[in-house]
C-alpha cells in the first residue's frame, strides 16, 4: 500500500547550519507531495507542495524536489533558525487520503 | 478568518466512559477528516465526511468508533468505552472540495485524549 519514510529526529542543529530531512515513499501510481510543519501547541500547516515529477515545492527558504527516480522528496534548507524548531511532516495524496509519515522534531539552537 | 477549530484541546477520561471530540471545519469547507496520531507514530487516517455524509470510514476502528458531520454544526467523533490504547492525538483537516490532485487539507490544533 502507499506509505512514507521519514527520517527519524529529533535533530538538532546550530543556527544558520543546514538542513536535511529525509523523506522516501512507497505510492501506485503518481502521488503530490507535501511537507507540513507544527509548531508546539498548533496543528500542522502546510509547508510546500509537489505534484508531479521534478517540480520544486519551495517556502521559507525551505525547498523539496519530487524525484521519481529515487521515490524521494527530502526537506532542505540552506541556513536555519531558531524560528524553525518545529515538527515536520512528510505527506503523500493518493486518492481520498493523506499517508503521512511519523515527523520529525527539529530544535535549532542559538 | 479562522481556522479549524478543535475542541476540547485536552480531554482527560478513565476506561469504559464515552469521549466526544469536535471539529468546527474553516468557513466555506464542507469536507472534513479525521486522524490520529499515536505515540511515537506518524498521523493516520481514520474517516472523511461530508455534511451527512460518511465518504470514506476505511480507517476507523471497527467497534466503539463513530463519527457525523451534521447539517449544522461540527463535526463529531465518538470513542465509546475508551481505553488506555485509545490515547493519542485526534486531529481534524477541512477542505473546500473533494480532496484531488494537490488539494490542501486545512488542520486543526488536535485534541489530546488521555486515559486513565
């Protein structure tokens, strides 16, 4: 069935540092992809989107490129901050539902 | 504009009492979905729902789980009897339309369920 595999945390990183989380899925078909993102105490929010191969969902400085080749849909972002410290959620559509994977807790410190 | 709203944000019960979760989706949305996020576990589909309607239920748990969107007022989701495995976080996602393709689910804050 469909799935997703998220790298597991919690990370934590110096400010300014970079930034990978690893995403790869398992999908029928051609899925969008999504990463969403939850601060404490608040649900999750959409972060950036892809919808088809080789399309780049950017935000925030935050960016993910959809490979099909590799089933992958990693989150980078060049330099963090301490504003960043949240959950982050890697996510597939496929029909009716979201399959989202298990988050991944980022703590950036000053 | 708001948001999703959830309520209760905590809830707190001991085994065999009845849970009630609501769901007030974003103004103009009339689809909702339900999920639930166990320790230590990713977010999983439990039910979609359209007003009146249950659409797609193939995540719910086959006994003492229930759920309604009405034609007024919020949506709800029902634990009867719960148990200490029912703990977890019940979050709720609204859409304008039927999710396909890239359609954004809107969520709510979750409500934490707890018991003891």
């Amino acid at each position: 069935g469909d799935s997703v595999t998220q790298m597991e945390g919690p990370v934590t990183l110096s400010e300014e540092a970079f930034l990978t989380i690893n995403c790869t899925y398992t999908a029928t078909g051609y899925p969008s992809l999504f990463w969403y993102v939850q601060y404490p105490g608040e649900g999750l929010q959409l972060l950036l989107k892809a919808t088809k191969a080789d399309d780049k969902g950017s935000n925030k400085g935050f960016e993910a490129t959809y490979r099909k080749e590799t089933t992958s849909f990693h989150l980078e972002k060049g330099s963090v901050q301490v504003s960043d410290s949240a959950v982050y959620f890697c996510a597939l559509e496929a029909g009716n539902q979201f399959y989202f994977g298990t988050g991944t807790s980022l703590t950036v410190i000053p | 504009n708001a948001g999703v709203m959830q309520n209760p944000r905590h809830l707190v019960r001991r085994r065999g009492q009845e849970a009630r979760l609501r769901c007030s989706p974003m103004k103009g949305h009339s689809h909702v979905y339900w999920y639930r996020q166990l320790p230590e576990e990713g977010l999983k589909f439990m039910v979609y729902l359209q007003k009146e309607n249950i659409i797609d239920e193939s995540g719910m748990p086959k006994e003492r789980f229930s759920a309604e969107f009405p034609k007024e007022g919020p949506s709800i989701l029902r634990i009867q009897q719960v148990v200490r495995g029912d703990s977890a976080a019940y979050f709720c996602a609204s859409s304008k339309n039927r999710l396909a393709g890239a359609e954004t689910q809107y969520f709510g804050p979750g409500t934490r369920l707890l018991v003891l």
